[in-house]
C-alpha cells in the first residue's frame, strides 16, 4: 500500500478516489462530491463515509475539513 502526502490525497479525490490515512479507523474515508445541475450545493466538496464502527451513523456521509495534522500527514493511502 502506498503511502503519500496530502497533495497526494487530494489529486485522487480529484481523480474519483477515496482516501484515507493509515491510521484512521479502517471504515472511514474521503470522498469528493462534485456537485451537478440537480445538487442543491455549487460547489466541490470533501465529505467522511463513517463506517459501521459508529453505531448511530452506519455508511453516512459528514463534511470534512482538514486539520493541520491532516494536512501534513505522509500516510495518506488510496482505498479500493
């Protein structure tokens, strides 16, 4: 699995990936939603899929921000 910086991460949501860091619980990940002509929201965003592990948000899509950890992590990975 490769590992990467934030740059990283953010040109693979670009690309339609999802991302997440290595240490990050493993039903967790990053996704980019960009918006269409029937979106309520114009522009691009980062939302979370929470996992299974969160009892009351089973697959549930949150808005993301990055932290500053986040954002100077090199364990970003892409999820298949």
């Amino acid at each position: 699995m490769e590992e990467a910086n934030f740059g990283f991460a953010l040109q693979n949501l670009k690309a339609g990936k999802k991302v997440a860091r290595a240490g990050w619980n493993a039903h967790h990940v990053l996704g980019l939603q960009v918006p269409d002509e029937n979106s309520a929201n114009t522009l691009p965003y980062i939302f979370m899929v929470v996992g299974a592990d969160a009892q009351d948000m089973q697959g549930k899509r949150v808005p993301w921000i990055a932290s500053q950890t986040d954002m100077l992590a090199d364990d970003w990975t892409v999820v298949e």
